[in-house]
C-alpha cells in the first residue's frame, strides 16, 4: 500500500478513508470537488474539502443497499461484516456493528446481506456478457498534477484501458431514462474527470469508460452506459468551467474570503416552458373584484 506521507503521481491503492482525507502535500482536486462547484459554488467546495474548510461528512447510521452492494461487488467480503443478530438493539449487536465501521467495513444484519448478495448476484449475471467487473479488486487511486496543482480520483475499477464507474438508483434504469440521473448527478463530469486523470497517469490517450447503473429493487436491472462524443465535450466543457474555479481560487490562498458564494446582484428569472404553457387563469376570477 502507498503511503500517504510521499505520495506521488501515479496509481495507487489507499483506504477509502485515506483518499478521503486527502493524501497530495497540497489540497487537491477531485470530482466531487469540482461537482460542488458546479453544483454550488466555489465556498461550497472550500467548505467541503478537507484541508480547507475541513467539513466532516458522517458515516451512514442506517443501512444503505447501494452502498453495501458497492461495496460487495467491487471489493468483495472483505467490504462488508455480517453481525448475527436479528436487530441492532442488543449490547452485543451494536458493539460489533461499532467494530465493523471502525475497520471500514459495512455492518449488516442476515437479512440486509441476503437482499445484498442477490443484488450483487444480479449485477454479475447481467454484466458477464460485458466481460465486466467479474472478480473483486481493491479500487485504485490516481494522483496526478496539472500544472502546479495537485488531483487525485478514486476509480472503481481500471482495467483494460476501461475506467469502469458503479453506480445504484432508486429510480429507474432504463436505457433513455436513467440519462436525466447522469446530469443532475454530474457524472458525466465525474467520467470526464476520471479520463483525463487516467491519461495522466498513463499517458494512454484511449482509454475508455463504462458507467454502470443499477437498480436497487428487485429485478435488480442494470444499464451499461458510456457518454457519446457531444455528452463527452459538454462535459469536459463543464469540468474544465469548474477546475477553472478551483484554480483561481486556490491560486489567491486558502482562506474562506477567496472562495465566494454567489455573484451579489439580483437575477431575473424567467418562466420555465412548461409553466409558460399552463398559464390559464380562466376559472380563477373572484366574483365582485375587478
């Protein structure tokens, strides 16, 4: 395992909660950095990196299918702790789902992992065809400078000149349907980001993508995407919008005053088309007013 004390360019395998932490000497960059910026605004990123404004995510108190199932069919049974019990209410229960997490694992009751290993079985079936994700492997991380800035990415898998995203949804998805859950959630930036730091790296220019989308309800569907070359521009585009940001930014210093909120003006809004065509007030007339 790399350690984190020298780390340099290149691909490594970290602990989820040492990526997390940031291992580069200088705060650096990742998607769901530059996500925040697009999302929000460059405050918001500051806020949510942990060398600068240093915000604490807690982890999970309930169980997650989604994130179980990440964590099973990406790093296998090493992810995830079954605690034998029939709830969380014992002494003895709550004491080992505590150790689970405090070893980064995934603590879930009999009947949390039964559901889990059929989704993850589901997962497999469906992507063998795909020659996809067929046997756990710890997730690599990438560590590469643009300039004099430091970027890192957490890739789910890199193999084959594939960079291979797992993703889950509540919704569903279908071909054609799951592409609105793509944008709202920036992934699309996300894979543009996870290329360019591939290419980095390696200085393999043709690496491809798969974004992988399931469902976390029974049948447990999934879709294998990747971005065509319009959805691979706009999203570079946008990527490229919020590294700008995040340049500029820690480029003036690290302190909260060089990472503003929201432009100070007022914004005219317009009415959305959908509105604009239901705008009909016949019926709402109030007798004896004029």
């Amino acid at each position: 395992m790399s350690g984190t004390k020298s780390i340099t360019p290149g691909i490594h395998v970290l602990s989820a909660a040492e990526y997390h932490a940031d291992p580069c000497p200088e705060p650096s960059a990742s998607s769901s950095i530059l996500r925040k910026i697009l999302s929000g605004s460059a405050r918001h990123a500051w806020l949510a990196h942990p060398k600068l404004g240093g915000a604490v995510q807690e982890p999970r108190s309930t169980f997650d299918l989604g994130t179980a199932a990440h964590a099973l069919l990406l790093e296998g049974e090493d992810g995830i702790a079954i605690v034998e019990a029939d709830d969380w209410r014992t002494k003895a229960a709550r004491e080992a789902r505590d150790e689970a997490r405090a070893a980064g694992k995934i603590p879930m009751l009999p009947e949390q992992a039964a559901e889990c290993y059929a989704m993850v079985e589901a997962a497999r079936d469906q992507l063998r065809p795909f020659g996809l994700l067929a046997e756990p492997a710890p997730e690599s991380t990438l560590i590469w400078r643009q300039g004099p800035h430091w970027c890192r990415a957490r890739l789910d898998r890199f193999e084959s000149r594939t960079v291979i995203d797992y993703k889950t949804t509540a919704r569903s998805a279908r071909p054609g349907l799951v592409d609105r859950l793509v944008w709202s959630m920036g992934y699309d930036v996300q894979i543009a980001w996870y290329l360019d730091g591939a290419t980095a790296v390696t200085g393999d220019d043709q690496i491809q993508h798969r974004l992988i989308v399931q469902e976390v309800t029974p049948p447990y569907a999934l879709s294998v995407l990747a971005l065509g070359p319009a959805a691979m521009g706009s999203a570079r585009g946008r990527m490229r919008a919020a590294w700008n940001v995040w340049a500029g930014c820690l480029q003036k210093g690290r302190e909260p005053e060089h990472w503003p909120l929201y432009d100070p003006e007022v914004v005219e809004i317009g009415a959305p088309a959908w509105l604009a065509n239901d705008l009909s007030i016949e019926g709402l007339e109030v007798e004896g007013e004029e």
